[in-house]
C-alpha cells in the first residue's frame, strides 16, 4: 500500500487515516485516490470506526490542476468515476467515518470531506471550492452532498462564488459539527462515547 499518500494508525477500536503528500498540502491526484479507494474497500472489513485527517495547515486541497489538464477524455472519465466511487465508498462505510479538518479543505478535499459522516474542524480550518473561479465544477458528488447539509442558496454561493468558508461560519450553516482546537480528538470522543 503506498504510504506516500497517507499514514494508518490503528488500535481496536479506531482506525486514523492522515494524508499526507511531499508539498503537504494532500493533492487527490489519480495515483492518491486509487491508492485511497483501495484502503477503504480493505477496511470495510473491519468495521471500525475512522478518523480521516491531513496535517496542520491542509486536509487536502483536493485534486492536483496540473495533473488534470493533462488528462486527455478517457483518462478524465477514469479519474471522474475512480473519484465517485471512493466518495460512495466512504459514504457507505459500515462503521461511523469522521473528518477532522485543520488548515485548507479545498475542491475535491471538500467532495471528501462531505462523504464523511461527521466533520469536526479546527479553528483555522477554510473550507471552499474554487473550481468555477477555474472554470471547474466537481464531479465527486460534492454538488449533491453540500446542498443536503447547507441548503441550496449557501452551496451555490460556494460553488459558484467560490466562496471560502471559515471554520466559526461552517458550523453556523451547518457544514461541521464541532470546531475543536484539536479534531482529531474530538472525533476520538465523540466515536467513545458512541460506544457507551
């Protein structure tokens, strides 16, 4: 399993998933997300719950442009479909699946973000999709998922203003849950107490 793109911790009860990327700013590039579909389909098995996370200043900002203006179609449609089916992997997980957000969650960092069950997010955490300042929309079910939690008229503020969103302002419009000064932990609580 390529460990480039994210780190596993395990214990009995939880499993965390950090991504990770050389630049630190967690691209979803094609080989990412392959490598990330395949682990979700290895740890539905477990039925534990998960934490996914980046690092301080970045959960992923989603897809890597450079990469995608390279793409000729098939290999677009390729990326398209591989992206939908990670995001409904994640969405159909057997057990409680938390995003914990510091830093930028852009683009296709949000499309994963929304497939989780639950968002916690830092105090410094934005959150935001660009494309359509890039002449882009997503095709990761982000368009179906962010209208559901924010109603229609703030998503498409977002999607179509490329409007960002702070941390305080997201859980205001319902995007997250908790802003926690540490996510992960908080998602650590929240999954215990589930248990009780």
């Amino acid at each position: 399993m390529p460990a480039s793109f994210f780190h596993l911790g395990r214990n009995d009860e939880v499993t965390i998933l950090r991504l990770r990327s050389e630049d630190g700013t967690n691209r979803l590039t094609r080989q990412c997300v392959r490598a990330l579909l395949a682990v979700f389909q290895e740890l539905q098995s477990e039925e534990k719950a998960l934490v996914i996370s980046g690092n301080e200043n970045f959960f992923s900002v989603g897809a890597d442009l450079g990469e995608i203006a390279g793409l000729n179609g098939p290999q677009a449609h390729e990326f398209s479909t591989m992206g939908q089916q990670l995001m409904q992997a994640i969405d159909e997980f057997p057990a409680p699946v938390f995003a914990a957000v510091s830093g930028y969650c852009m683009g296709g960092g949000l499309d994963l973000a929304l497939a989780c069950h639950r968002r916690i997010a830092a105090p410094n955490a934005v959150f935001g999709h660009r494309g359509a300042a890039l002449g882009l929309i997503t095709g990761w079910g982000g368009t179906q998922r962010l209208p559901r939690l924010v109603g229609k008229e703030v998503a498409m503020q977002m999607f179509v203003a490329a409007e960002k969103v702070a941390a305080f302002r997201a859980l205001e419009i319902g995007l997250i849950e908790a802003v926690a000064d540490d996510p992960i932990a908080a998602a650590l609580i929240q999954i215990g107490e589930r248990r009780t």
